[in-house]
C-alpha cells in the first residue's frame, strides 16, 4: 500500500533533478547547487533502505496466523452436528471481527460457524438476540446464575471465547489484559466446560447447546412457547436435534420434519413461514426471543421469507435518485433545458455590402489601376500633385546625399473637395548610412 507514495516521491525526486540540471548546468554553469542535489537524492535512497527492510515480505512483523485464521479452525465442522455460532467476548481490541460494547472495555460478538470473510468486517446492528446475549453476561458478571449455557443454548451459542492475544493489538510479549474476572465467572458456569485450543484464547464448550436448525419434541418442544430466563434454566433442553442444516447461512434447501416444533436461532420475524406439502405453518415467537413453527404432520418442509412488499420501491428510488445525482455531477445538458441566448453586439469592421467599398483587386493593381484614381481622383487634375509628388519624390530617391533636402509628401483634395494632409515624412540626408546610399543608387 506505501509503494505508491514512495513511487510518486522518487518520481518527483528524479524530474527536480532533471528539471534543475536543465536551468542550472545548461543555463547558468555548474555550482555547489548541483553537487548538493545529488548528494540530497542520494540520502533519500539511503533513508528509504529502512523502510524497505521493515516492509519484508509485507507482514509488518505481525502474527502470520491472526486471530480470524485461527480462530476459525479451533472448532469442529461436522455438518451432522448441525449450525452453531460462537460468542466472542473479552478485549474490543482483541476481538476478531467488530463487534457490540457491553461495558466499557468489554466487547461482544456472535458469529456463524465456518471461516470469515469481508461480511464480517461491518458490525451488524442490534437485535433481540444481541439483548438475550446482554442479558446473560450480565447474569454472569453479577454472579447470578450459574446456567449461561442454557440462556445462550437457544441462540445456538455452542463456544464461548475470550481471546487474549492477536498478534496485532496484543502478542505474547506484549499482552492486553483480560476484562478482570470475566475467565473465572466463566470457568464456574456448570454448563460451561473447559475446551482445549489454542494459548492464546480461552475457550468454553456449552453442553446445553442445540443447532440453529432443530426439531424439538417432547418437554423441550413445550418449553419454547415458554418465554423468560427462568423458564430457560429449569427447562429439558435435551429433546433437540439437527434440522435445517445451513438455514443460518440462507440456504434454504427441503428437510424433513418431524410432527412437533420446528425451531430456527433466528430472532422472531412473522414474514418467516414453514412450507410443508400443501400446508404453510405461521411462525411463533420461541423461548421468547427466536423463531419457532409447530407442525402438526410429517412431511418435507422448506422455510421461505417474504420479502418487504416496499423493498423494491425503495430500491428503485433510490436508484434514481443516483442517477439524478450522477447526471448533475456530470454537468449533462438536456435538450429540454431552457437556453440561454447571449446578446450579441454588431461591431463589423469592414462591411461589404457598403456600395461605396472600392472594388477588390490585386495589390499590384490597386497601386497602379484605374481603381486606385478613381478613388482618389486623377493626379492630373489636382494642380501639380503629380509634378510635385513625382519631383519631390526623385529629389529625394536619386538626389544628392548631402544637400540635406527633406522629402515632404504634399497635400491634396479628394472628389468632395476636402483638404487631407496625408503625411509629412522628413529624413535628413546627414542621417542616412552607407546602406541606404546603396539602397538608392542601386534604385
């Protein structure tokens, strides 16, 4: 990720120095501003060996198994025990995905059984599940209860862990500490038994647990009508087993089920349903907190949810107002828009409808044709400004450079009788050089 910097530095780097090799050496000679320079990039390659070192491989010296990796490996993947989930509480810092505050200081999160990946990265928002799990480490915290297995058995918790170190935030060198008490409190849960992994996190199996997919019958089945953690500590939880195997992943596939309760650790949503043969099952509120259907028949059962009716609507909308904030981001113009129309000023220099323009010819014509007299008139009708004009003007072409005659150009009337004085052009013959004395007897 720094190679773009460090690229764009040496970069800038090597156009200064060619950059001030071109206006100092070429245009003003060599200095000490030169050598300087050089010595300058040459310590900044220098100075960047370091860094090179540190980056390595591109680990920055962290734990080449962070606590995601690990953490995902330290469980059993046996599908036939069906979907479980893991509560993770301890150090926010230390934590392997984010995760809710408890109390400061203290963190939680629950995840799906199986590896992470990008998803996990954004926390989720709070549920009535998330206020069940509260909920119980509170009991734990105040010492309570001695049954946090079974408050978290119908949220399909089957794993408790503190983590202690993560190669980042906390190492074995260098750890963070635990949230005081909270490894003993879990260490005196009766349904909480000690489970071997890793050093560095401190694991809890829950023997109350049943999957997040579970048929339950008999006393466990009558239990989840019930709501309240009371009902939960004094309750059979062993009448559950696996069903709906991947349902917490959104894999909804046919299963079959048994007469009694469908149970899924999902919290209670009504637009759930239970699809069994021409029947669908309503769902009902399970242990108070998650999503349960009594089936009454046996049969191949499919659980389907109905969308949000608004969904798409809102979708919609919101797609076209990107679009609207797009095109006007873009500066797009429409053809419908209203235009503006600029004034205009006419400011023509030169117009050519003008019945008077004098008509277009050659440059040599224009100095030597009829046109050319019969815009100004005839230099033989205006009383001697042809005589005066040609004389004065070989006077001054082939006459003698040091008589210091001037040559003066000589006024003269046009068709409507006015008086112009053109120009009076005066060189003093003293003034000229040998080129102009050559220019007029090579004329």
């Amino acid at each position: 990720m720094l190679a773009v910097p460090v690229a764009l530095g040496l970069a800038l780097s090597a156009g200064a120095l060619a950059g001030g090799f071109g206006s100092d050496v070429l245009a003003r000679g060599f200095g000490w501003r030169q050598p300087t320079a050089l010595v300058a990039n040459v310590a900044l390659v220098l100075g960047l060996a370091p860094a090179v070192l540190a980056i390595g491989d591109g680990g920055w010296h962290v734990d080449r198994t962070p606590l995601a990796r690990l953490a995902s490996t330290q469980f059993s993947a046996d599908p036939s025990d069906g979907d479980y989930r893991v509560l993770y509480i301890g150090d926010p810092r230390v934590l392997p995905v984010p995760g809710h505050e408890y109390a400061p200081g203290i963190g939680y999160v629950v995840t799906d059984s199986g590896g992470f990946d990008f998803t996990h990265r954004f926390a989720l928002t709070n549920t009535s599940a998330d206020d069940a799990v509260e909920r119980a480490i509170g009991l734990i915290a105040n010492g309570s209860t001695l049954r946090a297995g079974r408050l978290l058995a119908p949220l399909g918790v089957r794993f408790v862990v503190v983590p202690l170190t993560d190669g980042a935030n906390s190492t074995v060198r260098d750890p963070i500490d635990e949230p005081a008490g909270i490894v003993s409190a879990l260490r005196g849960q009766l349904d909480l038994g000690d489970y071997q992994g890793h050093p560095s996190l401190e694991m809890f199996i829950n023997r109350a647990w049943f999957p997040v997919g579970a048929q339950l019958t008999g006393a466990t089945a009558e239990a989840s009508a019930e709501a309240g953690d009371e009902v939960l500590v004094q309750a059979d939880l062993s009448g559950a087993v696996a069903s709906m195997v991947g349902i917490d992943r959104g894999q909804s596939v046919p299963y079959e089920v048994l007469p009694g309760t469908v149970h899924i650790a999902i919290p209670f949503d009504e637009r759930f349903s239970l699809d069994v043969g021409d029947s669908v099952v309503e769902p009902r509120p399970g242990f108070g907190v998650t999503t349960a259907f009594d089936v009454a028949n046996p049969g191949v059962g499919d659980i389907m949810y109905e969308r949000d009716s608004t969904r798409t609507w809102w979708l919609t909308v919101q797609v076209l107002l990107w679009i609207v904030v797009l095109v006007l981001a873009s500066g797009a113009r429409y053809p419908f828009a209203r235009r503006r129309t600029a004034n205009l000023i006419d400011e023509t220099l030169i117009d050519l409808d003008e019945t008077s323009a004098a008509p277009a010819m050659i440059a040599g014509e224009a100095l030597s044709g009829s046109g050319w007299t019969d815009a100004f008139g005839d230099d033989t009708d205006d009383d001697g400004y042809d005589d005066g004009y040609d004389d004065g003007y070989d006077d001054w072409l082939h006459g003698d450079p040091d008589d210091g005659a001037e040559f003066a150009l000589p006024a003269f009337e046009n068709e409507s009788g006015e008086s112009d004085e053109l120009a009076r052009l005066a060189m003093p013959s003293d003034d000229r050089d040998d080129d102009d004395d050559q220019r007029g007897g090579q004329s």
